[in-house]
C-alpha cells in the first residue's frame, strides 16, 4: 500500500512537470510566432544587431528618415506603412535609453538623417531604471542628435499606453509598465522636448500616446498583440497619425 501511494505521487509529479513543460514551450514557441527576430533580447544579442546596423552605415541611403527605439519599433514594418518612401527602421527590441545613446553615433548620426522618428523609454520603466537616469539618457540623446553638424528634424514620440490581458506574455510584458508610470514619464520627456524647443531646436513632441487610449486610459484592445506590443492595426493608426508630421 505504501509502495502504490508513492508510486502514485510520483507518477502525479511527473505528470505536473510534463503539463508545466508543454505549458512553457507553448508559450515560448507562441511567442517566438508573434515577434520573430525581435524576441531575441540579451545584451549580446542587442549589440549584435547594433554592430549589424553600423556595419551597413555606409551603404545605407543617407539624408533619409530614421526610426529609433525598442521592438515596438523594430517590429514596425515601415516599407509596407510607408509604401515607396524608403524610411530606415533602427530599432532594438530591448533597448533603454542607455543602450540607444551608446549606439546613436554608429546606428543613426553616419546616415545623416533629415529626419529622426524617436520612441524609447518603457523598457527602462519595465527594467526599473529609475525616472531620473532615463530623462537624463534622453536628454543626451536629443542633445547629440540636435548638435550634429547638419541638424535634422526630431520627432519625440510618447510612450504608448499598455492594457493587462488574461495571459503570461502580457502579465509580464505589462506587470511593471503601468500606465501611471507612462503618463509621469510622458510628462518629464514633454517637459524636455519644449525646454530645447525653446532653445531654437527643430524638435517636436508627437502625442501619439492618445490616440492608442481607450476611456479607461489603456491601450486601445484592437491595437496590440499581449498588452504592450502593437498588431498591425495598431500600426496602421499610428503610421496615419505620423504622416502629418513627418
């Protein structure tokens, strides 16, 4: 009797640990479905992709339009949002402001853009960077874009909403990008883009953030993936917002 008892727990254990491996490979492959190549977020692999992109500086078109920002850019299909327009996507999935301003030299400033598109910022609310690090990285960054030699027109985005879904990706896509936290530092980065603004800078603030909000202040459900990432319709929204300022 005791034999069949633990025999029976075991079995129950192994069974457990088989249902949470099918549930975490599901997950994992699901994921990889949705963000392709832009799921691939270590250090390493971030610097990676920045090394790739500084070693086709030169024979990418200069003068151009430059997104930059995390995968919410990366993912942004510009070609097919942007039909014949030739904009150049430089996003990082799982880039902070830290990691966009080490590779703003090689990534964006050598193609001599005319314009640059900017979004960047909820990783390091996700991350827990702390408010003052990442105003302080985005000041920098927008100081060294707007002092190159030949200045080009900078286009701030706000930092989009987020909506907490009923599953793990957006438990922990979201859990720590709340949209109290967004609306706060949405605030400070405005604070920032009208200070330059006033110093005669070419640089804009892109309200972007409020046509994404649903009446709870969430992002909008029919425009996101899991809560923080943004579907094609999403895209669509934005990319008809952008085009009156780009």
């Amino acid at each position: 009797m005791l034999n069949y008892t633990r025999n029976k727990k075991i079995l129950f254990s192994f069974i457990g640990f088989v249902l949470i491996l099918v549930i975490l490979t599901a997950t994992a492959l699901t994921a990889i479905t949705i963000y392709g190549g832009a799921l691939q977020t270590s250090l390493p692999q971030q610097q990676a992709k920045a090394d790739e992109y500084a070693s086709i500086a030169s024979t990418t078109p200069h003068g151009g339009v430059v997104f930059l920002g995390d995968s919410i850019t990366e993912m942004y299909d510009l070609d097919k949002h942007f039909t014949g327009k030739g904009y150049i996507n430089r996003g990082i999935s799982s880039n902070e402001t830290a990691q966009v301003l080490d590779r703003l030299q090689s990534n964006v400033m050598h193609l001599e853009p005319s314009t640059v598109v900017l979004l960047i910022g909820v990783n390091d609310i996700g991350h827990g960077i702390s408010q003052d690090t990442l105003i302080n990285n985005f000041t920098a960054i927008c100081n060294n874009i707007l002092h190159m030699e030949n200045p080009p027109k900078l286009l701030v985005q706000s930092i989009y909403p987020t909506l907490r879904l009923d599953n793990l990706n957006s438990y922990f896509g979201t859990k720590s990008r709340t949209n109290q936290n967004i609306l706060q530092v949405n605030t400070l980065i405005l604070e920032v883009v009208n200070k330059l603004a006033l110093l005669g800078h070419n640089i804009q603030y892109i309200d972007t953030h409020s046509i994404l909000t649903d009446d709870d202040g969430c992002l909008i459900k029919d425009y996101t993936i899991e809560g923080l990432h943004i579907n094609n319709d999403g895209y669509i929204a934005i990319s008809k917002y952008l085009s009156s300022y780009i």
